[in-house]
C-alpha cells in the first residue's frame, strides 16, 4: 500500500485499510485493528472515496463489541451510522449487513421486538436470489426465530456478517 500512495494513487486506500483491519481483528489486534479503521474513515475524507463509509463504520462497531471491556454504546452509535450511511448511498447490501449487526446487538440486549422491526424491511428487499452468505444467515436466523416463538422462547439467532457487501 506505502508503494502505490508513494506513486501518488490513493484508489481504494479506505478498503484496503478495511481489510488490513479484519485481518488484524482475526489475529486478536482488536485496538490496532480499530486504529486502522480510523485512518480508513480519515483517508476516505480526505479522498472523497466514501462508498465503503458504511462498512467501515459497521466494522468499527463489532470490533468495539470485541474490546476487552466493550462499549456497547458505542458500538450502537458505529451500526446506526453505518445503517445512515447505507440508507444515504442506497447500498442495501450495506444497509442489509448494519441492520443485522444492530439487530444482534439488539437482541442480545433483550430488544427483541426492536431488532424484528429494524430487519423485517430489510429482510423483505432480499427475495430474490437468495444464494448469498448473508442472505442464507439472515434465513436461517429468520426461521430459528419463528420455530423459537413457536415454542414460546423469543431469541434472534446470532448472525455474524462476514465478507463483502
């Protein structure tokens, strides 16, 4: 990366920033994995690149959630706007992978009926081929949760959003 932004080119600095943190964050470098997404979100306002804003926010929100001592507000604040920003760019396949982290938030903190509303409309745009990572998580956690209620335990499956948008 140092060689091509010493030849001037800054293209896809933010999402090459995004990947050098999850690949921290799979080492167990949740701060420096944090850090990196801070520069992301810093080198795409200086650059304008902005269409990976929302991803880079959500990010930021499940690492904050994977600190030693999380910071679920914060991480809320992070899915919210990544949520903002996806609904602003019209990127569903962002706004589909905010939802999901903030409803898993949600719902681990016991707001269930919350975390259904936010994703029922988001859930419903994906009828279409359905083939996915997240479209087949977001399936299954919707049929956990409707055998779940069947039973009377009301509980959202968890659902780790991996991979692109």
């Amino acid at each position: 990366m140092a060689a091509a932004e010493a030849t001037g080119s800054h293209l896809h600095t933010p999402l090459f920033l995004a990947l050098l943190a999850e690949a921290l964050a799979l080492a167990g470098k949740i701060e420096e994995a944090l850090a990196t997404l801070d520069d992301a979100l810093a080198k795409a306002a200086v650059s304008g690149e902005r269409g990976r804003d929302a991803e880079i926010h959500r990010l930021c929100g499940e690492l904050t959630g994977r600190l030693p001592y999380p910071d679920p507000a914060k991480a809320e604040d992070s899915f919210r706007t990544a949520l903002a920003i996806a609904r602003e760019q019209g990127t569903r396949g962002y706004e589909l992978r905010a939802a999901t982290s903030l409803a898993r938030l949600w719902a681990e903190q016991g707001r269930r009926g919350e975390a259904r509303d936010l994703l029922a409309p988001v859930y419903g745009w994906f009828t279409e081929g359905f083939d996915g990572d997240c479209s087949k998580r977001l399936r299954r956690s919707t049929r956990l949760r409707h055998r779940r209620r069947q039973h009377g335990r009301h509980s959202l499956a968890r659902i780790a959003p991996s991979g692109g948008s």
